[in-house]
C-alpha cells in the first residue's frame, strides 16, 4: 500500500465538493479514464470517528468521495470546472472491516459504464492490502 502519491491533500481537496470537515480522501494515488486509487489516513479530528474507530458512515462517504475525486481529476486534466454530482444509488456495499484512528485506507474505482453524466463504478476499500469494505455506486453529475 506504500503507492507513490500523486496529488497530496490540498490539491485532492480543491478537486471535491466537499470541505473540511467533511472530506474523507487526502490523496490521490493514480489515475486512468476508468481507474482511480485514492486513499485517507484517518486522524483523531474525523467527524466519522467514534471511540478512535472510523464509523461505517465514513468509509461509504470515502468511496463516495473518491469517485468524486475521478470526476474532478478528470475535468482538472481538461483544465475545466467539473460540476456537482450526486449519488445515485449504493448497491451491495459490504464492510468487512472498520480501521481506526491513524490508519491510511485506500480505494480502488474502476469505472464499469459512464453515460450522459451518469457513472456506475465497483469500488473496493484496503487497509494494509486486506480488503474491507466493497460495493458498487451509481453517481450522476448535475447539468
């Protein structure tokens, strides 16, 4: 899991929606037209962290996130504005596993159909290269 990162904190977080203290990825480690690894080490300021464990809600808002932060790279890349998008359907998301304070997860999207700004991904989350937590989203950009 020690992937070479290429965009650090700041830079991922100027390419989501969301703000502090919502943002659950810091790093983007690599990127293809239907790939995205990103990661997040959780740290004792996560507002997903109950008894210095990262909630469940927190690790589908990371995956979320990192599809997100496909969208963003993307339209970055272009050197365009990416618009808003949403979710638009969680589908058989297992969490086999919940990580705790300063652990550093890491998600792997792969892109399985993207149509007029609606996405359908496979995300699988890691924690120290054993899988714990998997699932499938649907995300739609807002026109």
């Amino acid at each position: 899991m020690n992937a070479p990162v290429l965009l650090e904190k700041e830079a991922v977080e100027n390419l989501l929606p969301q703000k502090f203290p919502f943002v659950m990825v810091d790093r983007l480690f690599s990127y293809s037209e239907t790939e995205l690894s990103s990661g997040l080490n959780i740290q004792k300021d996560n507002i997903f962290l109950e008894e210095n464990t990262f909630l469940e809600a927190g690790l589908i808002e990371h995956m979320a996130q990192s599809v997100a932060l496909h969208t963003g790279y993307q339209f970055f890349l272009k050197k365009e504005i990416a618009p808003t998008g949403y979710i638009g359907s969680i589908k058989d998301i297992q969490i086999k596993k919940l990580p705790k304070i300063n652990d550093t997860i890491q998600s792997n999207v792969t892109i399985l159909q993207e149509f007029t700004g609606v996405t359908l991904v496979d995300i699988v989350t890691f924690l120290n290269d054993e899988e714990i937590a998997s699932g499938q989203m649907k995300t739609v950009l807002s026109k």
